[in-house]
C-alpha cells in the first residue's frame, strides 16, 4: 500500500461525490424533497424518506470504485442509509439500509457479505440516533451537518471493523482496508455534512418565502380592514391603493369601477389620472371577461395605453367580484420596464382582490340592512292603528254627550298624538318630547278603560334631556295596553320610569298583566325598537323583555350614558 | 218588545251605543255588561233576545265566548267591532250581523229592522273560534273559574246542574251543558252522566261480566255504558 494510491483513490473518490451531491442539489430544487426537510412523523413521508435514500444509497454504491480486483469497492452509500435513519427513524433506516445492502451483496466480490452488512448497520446507527434525539426533544440536531458528518464518520470506522473481522483472507482485508479508509472516510463524512446542508438551505428558503408572503398579507389585510366597507369611492380606494402600494412594494396600484380610474398611486401617476374613464384594453377584458389578466411585459407585452413615456413595464389586473358573480371593479399592481413581476405579488394581488370584494359586499350588505330596517319603521308608524283610532273616536261621541270640556281635551290629545306619530323615525328626540307622545296617547286610553287603567310615571328631571332614537318607548306603551291592559278583567297599572347606573340609562314600561309569551316573540314593533338601539350603540344595548306570569311584563330599554348627554 | 244586552269592555261604547238605541221604541235593553264573565251569567239569567257583543275583550273574546254558549238557547247576536278586517270578511260572508264603532243612525237602522223581522237562524259554528273551548266557564260563589281542559279530570251532569271535576278532585258548577261540552271539547263521553278526559284514565276495568269502568289517576271510578262501550274501546285502540 502506498500513500500515492490513497491520495489518487481519495481524489477519485470526491470527484464522484460531487456528482452525487449535484444530484442531490438538482433534486433538491423539486417537490420530491420538501417531506425531507422536516423531521418525518407521518408514513406518506417516511415512504418518500425510505425511496430517495435508498436511491442515493444505491447511487452511492455504483458511483464507487472498485479496488483490489473488484474485492472490495471504494463507495459511498453510507450517506444514503445513515441520513435515511437520521431523517426516517428506525424502521425507515433498516429499510433502507436492507434494500442497499441486498444491492450491494449482489455486486459479489470478498468483501460483498461484509458491506451488505455495513450498509444495514449505518441505516441503524442513523435510525436509534433519530429515535434518541426526538425523545430528548432534540428534533433541531437532526438537520445538523456536523451531527450528520460526525455520524458517518464513526459508522465509516465500524464499517472497516465489520470488513476486517468478515472479510478472509485476513491480509487481504487488511490491505483493502488500509487503501480505503481514508477516502472513505473524507468523501463520506463531507458528503453527509453537505447534503445536510443542502436541506437545510431548502427548507429556509421555503420558509423565508412563505414567511415573507404571509407578513405582506396580514399586514394588508389588517391595513385595509374596513376601509371599503363605508363605500367603494374615490376617496376609500384611495386610502387601500396607498396602503397595497406600501406594503406590496410594487411599481404601482390602481382601482377602478367598472368604467373610471379611483385611485392610482406610484410610477406613472402624472399621466394615469383618478377620475379619468378606463381606457386599457387589458382592463376592459378583465372586467367583460370576469378574468384575472396577466401581461408580464415579455411574452404577453404590455403598453401603456395613455402615454409612450410610460415607465410601467408589466401589469396584473384583477377583478372585484359583486353580487351575483358580477364585477364591480378591478384592482391592477404594475411594475417598471426595469424590475420583473414577482410570483409572490401576483398571488398577493388576487388574494387583496377577494378581500376587497368581500368588503364592498359586506359594506353594501349593511347599507341596505338598515335601509330595509329605516322602512319597515316607516311603514309601522305611517300606519296608526285603526282599532285604536276608531274606538277613541267612538268614546270621545260618548264624551260629547254630557261632558264637552272633557271631550275636547280628548280631541286635543289625539290631535297631539297623532302629530308625534308624523315624526320621522330616523330622528333623535329628547325624553321629554317622547313622553309627551306617550302621555298623549295613554289619556285616551285613560278615557277609553276609565276606571280599568291607572297610569304612573317615575321620570327624574335630570333624565328628561336624554336624547334617544324616536320611537323607542312609544311601541313599548301601545303593547302595554294591547296585550296587557286589554286583557285584564282586573283594573291594569303601567309604570313608565327612568333611572341611570354608571354606563347607561335604563328606560322601563311595565305592566301588571304579566301575559307576555317570550315563545311568540315580540313582535314587529318590539324587535325594531331593539334592532335599532342595537344598530345604533352595539349589542349591550337595546331592549329586554321580562314577565312574571299574571304579575307583571317589564320592558327595559337600555341606552349609553354618552350618547344621553 | 224586544229584550237586548250590550257587552262591550269600554264603558262609553256602551254608552254610545245605549244611547244610539233610546230612539227604537221596541227594543228594551236590560243591562249591560263589562266583560264576558258577566254576560255569560247574564244571558244565562235573562235570555235576551239579542246580544250586542264587542269581539275585542280580555280574557274571553265575543266570539269564545259564543263557544261557551248552549246552542239550544243562543239569543240573536249582533257583532260590535271598531276594526277587525277578518272578523268582519268572516260576518259578511256568513250574513251574521256587525256594526262598526262609531255606529252609524243609518246602519243601526237597518240592524234594528232584521232584528224585528226574526231573521234565520244563525249557525256560528262555521266560525272557528266559536267550535273550540280552550277552558271551560264554572260559577263559584262569587266568580267565574275558567278550567282549562288539562285541568279536568271528568265531567258529571246531576240532578242539580253539570259539574267539572278537576284534576285535584274538586268540583265546579259549571252553566254549560254536556251535549255542549262533549261537541267542544275532546273529552269522551262514557256514559249518559259523565264525559272523562281520557288523559286523566288510568285503567279500565271489569267489576262484574258485562259492566265496565274506567278508574282516573285520581282514583275515581266512572262507569262506562255498555251500549258506548264497543265504541270507547275502538277509540282506545283496544280489541
């Protein structure tokens, strides 16, 4: 043995493992490794694991040289069989390591039995090192180079001891050996340590990448939140192109409807002017066509409609999606001449296009919620309920008979109540103008029930101020009377009173009948006068209903101590 | 002459409408009334010839109140409404008599002109409020008890007038009749005396060949007729 042919073998030997590592590097780069570069749990994954090592341990046995007259072969699957133990766990490495050892038994020569059965022991070795550190917890040092090429270096050294004690005749293993050892040894170790590496840079580059694209999208996504939801005008889109051009880093952002630019911010702004109707030809295809269009500016060129000075070089437009499938607009992302379109901000773009779809959705949705709520008001209060009309009318003919002041006051009263019924609903109105509503009303029923029907009213002046939505008590008082004092054989009592704690105002109408039926809801009225409230100041707010059977129904109507004052 | 009673639950409709009447020399009104309570006992007592019945009251409407009625001897019934589109399309159709409040001298002209010719014989049962009794009236000593009908455990008609037996076996005197009861009611008719809330029937038994009872939850035992018995059996499912 000589220290040429070592040196020489060495050499050789390295040389082959850059072919091995450029194959390992090229496959890197496919989908194929992506289960490699985490530690593997699941079977889907330790199948891929077991496929591809056992391929790389199979490539590393024919990639070898074979020494001594084909006795022996100066190779490397140990890389395979041990990263495949390191990475898959036991069973995977005894996989892989039985499968390249079979391989390699059939390859024959003095040494044949001997490396089959290195082959197994170096996917063991790799496979009770994976099991110890993932019980210690230690998941991270699996993706260790130094731990991978330290690990094939000490089962490089039990190879040659399992090839000295199998191999015979013993000087002839002992010359192998000797040729070997060394080459093996710092081809394997740095091949190891190398493909470790290789992995671990393809996985920070997948994570770098998804990592970068998610914080652009939350950051937009938490930026615009809202904005569209008041209206999808100038103005609001103004404020979202501002925030995507921001956070997105591209050349420019524009918006528009279906037929007009509503904002346009970055390169090319002087001459791409808000307001102004759309005249792309891409834009146009993009809304008739409800498509994404894509012009990169290479293979599908893109042109400036407006001016031949124009830098933008590349542009995405994407559709926003109304009701019915319908677009209602588009948002475009455009870079310069000078960059290329990255990958990430197209995905981006479209994922900004759905939000902002579904914002202008849920801001029209709510626009017209309350707009049917504003008319289902107006509706409820343009209609005065005939039975009540008629029968005041009847009593106050009564009246006439032998009490004319009496009947004229009754005629002042209806004439008031009616007049507080013509209010608009939207409106606020004070207390004060709302119990006067009431006030007017329950005098008629006064009249109407006589000695039936007692009314109190517990109001503290301070309280009398306090502004709230018109219509709000009157509704309370009217189902008092319908489905309480109407009822009642026994004389009827309805309390109205206001009172306050630390937050909010309390405003409660109470009858003695107690026959309020959670079950039969509360009717249009009532849920209107809750909505409303509930619109207006949020859910803590509004109106509850509470009834003791055949003792008392208490509406309470709560409503913020701010908005009071 | 003929005798008339205005219930209505507001005092000046009444008054109104007594008024509206005082002209019509022939129509002589004995009382009025505040409720149905009241004139149910007051029918009851003075078999008016026509009743003025406001639909709209508490507790009991006109026309449940009408259910609690013996169609044998139900007075001419002039229905007062101030507004009831659905009342009203159901009287139109029927040719039952309204007015609407405030009443017209004309209208009621015309009310007081059918009443005099003793028109037809009104059928209420087309309406359906008027089919069903939700509770049955019964008269203590100073009021009306309305029993509703989970609340009965049978029904028994003596000599002195028809008792309802509630479920806690006490007895209420009640001015309905048990022909009337048993087409209102679910309850099942055992026997000539008696209607039972099968509800209440714990078992049915055999004391003697022939005869049959049934024994209630309350440990009371009703006698079923043998000329009813095949009949109660097959509603019971039994063969």
């Amino acid at each position: 043995m000589d220290l040429h042919s070592v040196i020489t073998l060495s050499v050789m030997l390295l040389q082959q493992m850059c072919v091995y590592l450029a194959v390992a590097y090229a496959l890197s780069r496919t989908k194929l490794f992506i289960p490699l570069t985490r530690a593997t749990i699941r079977w889907p994954h330790r199948l891929a694991c077991y496929v591809i090592f056992t391929a790389f341990c199979i490539m590393g046995t024919l990639l070898g040289f074979p020494v001594v007259s084909g006795n022996a072969i100066a190779n490397t699957p140990a890389i395979g069989a041990v990263l495949g133990g390191l990475l898959g766990g036991p069973i995977v490495g005894l996989a892989v390591g039985v499968t390249g050892g079979i391989h390699r038994y059939f390859l024959g020569g003095s040494f044949g039995l001997a490396a089959a059965l290195d082959i197994v022991m170096q996917g063991l070795a790799g496979g009770f090192t994976h099991r110890y550190l993932i019980r210690r917890g230690k998941t991270r040092l699996l993706f260790s180079p130094l731990l991978a090429g330290g690990l094939t270096f000490i089962s490089i050294l039990l190879e040659m001891g399992i090839d000295l004690a199998l191999s015979r005749p013993l000087p002839q293993a002992l010359h192998i050996v000797a040729l070997i050892v060394l080459p093996e040894l710092i081809a394997n170790t740095a091949g190891a340590a190398v493909f470790v590496k290789i992995l671990l840079d393809r996985r920070d580059s997948l994570e770098q990448h998804s990592r970068a694209f998610s914080a652009k999208a939350l950051e937009i996504a938490a930026h615009v939140d809202g904005v569209l939801r008041d209206g999808f005008d100038q103005e609001n889109s103004m404020r979202v192109a501002r925030i995507i051009y921001d956070q997105t880093g591209v050349g420019a952002v524009a918006i528009t409807d279906c037929h007009k630019i509503l904002a346009f911010i970055g390169i090319g702004a002087d001459h791409h002017l808000p307001g102004t109707p759309i005249t792309s030809p891409h834009t146009l295809q993009a809304i008739a066509n409800n498509e994404v269009f894509f012009a990169d500016g290479n293979e599908i060129p893109y042109e400036c409609s407006l001016s031949p000075h124009c830098r933008l070089g590349s542009s995405l437009v994407i559709p926003l999606i109304g009701e019915e499938k319908q677009v209602i607009g588009t948002v475009k992302l455009y870079e310069p001449k000078t960059r290329i379109f990255s990958t990430i901000n197209r995905t981006l773009g479209e994922g900004i296009a759905k939000l902002l779809s579904n914002q202008i959705l849920a801001g029209r949705y709510e626009r017209q919620k309350s707009l049917l709520l504003q008319s289902e008001l107006k509706l409820l209060h343009a209609q005065i309920n005939p039975h009540f009309l008629f029968n005041t009318l009847n009593t106050i003919i009564a009246v006439t008979h032998d009490d004319v002041p009496q009947a004229r006051a009754l005629l002042t009263d209806l004439a008031v109540y009616l007049r507080k019924n013509l209010k608009r609903p939207t409106e606020d109105v004070q207390l004060s103008d709302e119990i006067e509503h009431i006030d007017a009303y329950l005098r008629i029923q006064l009249a109407r029930f006589g000695d039936r029907l007692s009314v109190e009213f517990d109001i503290p002046q301070p309280l009398l101020n306090v502004r709230l939505p018109a219509f709000t008590l009157q509704p309370l008082v009217e189902n008092a009377i319908k489905h309480g004092t109407a009822q009642m054989i026994r004389p009827s009592r309805i309390r109205i009173s206001a009172s306050q704690d630390a937050h909010s105002v309390l405003l409660v109408v109470e009858d003695n009948a107690g026959l309020y039926d959670a079950n039969g809801g509360g009717g249009l009225g009532m849920n209107i006068v809750d909505r409303r409230i509930k619109n207006r100041y949020g859910e803590s707010f509004g109106l509850t209903m509470s009834c003791e059977s055949n003792v008392v129904t208490r509406a309470t109507v709560r409503i913020p101590l701010e908005a009071a004052s | 002459m003929i005798t008339a009673l205005i219930v209505d639950d507001e005092v000046y409709a009444r008054q109104a409408l007594r008024r509206a009447l005082e002209p019509a020399k022939d129509i002589h009104v004995l009382d009025e009334c505040g409720n149905a309570l009241e004139a149910l006992v007051r029918i009851r007592a003075d078999k008016p010839d026509v009743v003025f019945l406001d639909i709209q009251m508490p507790q009991i409407t006109g026309l449940e109140m009408l259910s609690m009625l013996d169609p044998k001897h139900m007075p001419s019934i002039v229905f007062l409404t101030a507004h009831d589109e659905y009342a009203v399309s159901a009287f139109e159709k029927n040719a039952f008599d309204y007015l609407l409040k405030p009443v017209t001298a004309d209208r009621l002209e015309l009310t007081l002109e059918r009443l005099r010719q003793r028109m037809t014989h009104q059928d209420f049962s087309v309406l359906p409020e008027t089919n069903h009794l939700r509770q049955i009236p019964c008269f203590s000593l100073q009021s009306i008890v309305f029993l509703k009908l989970d609340q009965v455990e049978y029904i028994e008609s003596r000599a002195s007038g028809v008792y309802v037996i509630d479920t806690l076996g006490r007895e209420h005197l009640t001015s309905l009749r048990l022909n009337v009861l048993q087409q209102r009611t679910p309850l099942m008719r055992c026997h000539r005396q008696y209607l039972v809330n099968v509800d209440q029937v714990a078992k049915l038994q055999y004391p003697d060949s022939g005869t049959a009872e049934f024994v209630t939850h309350g440990g009371r035992i009703l006698p079923i007729s043998r000329r009813l018995l095949p009949e109660i059996k097959e509603q019971l499912g039994i063969v």
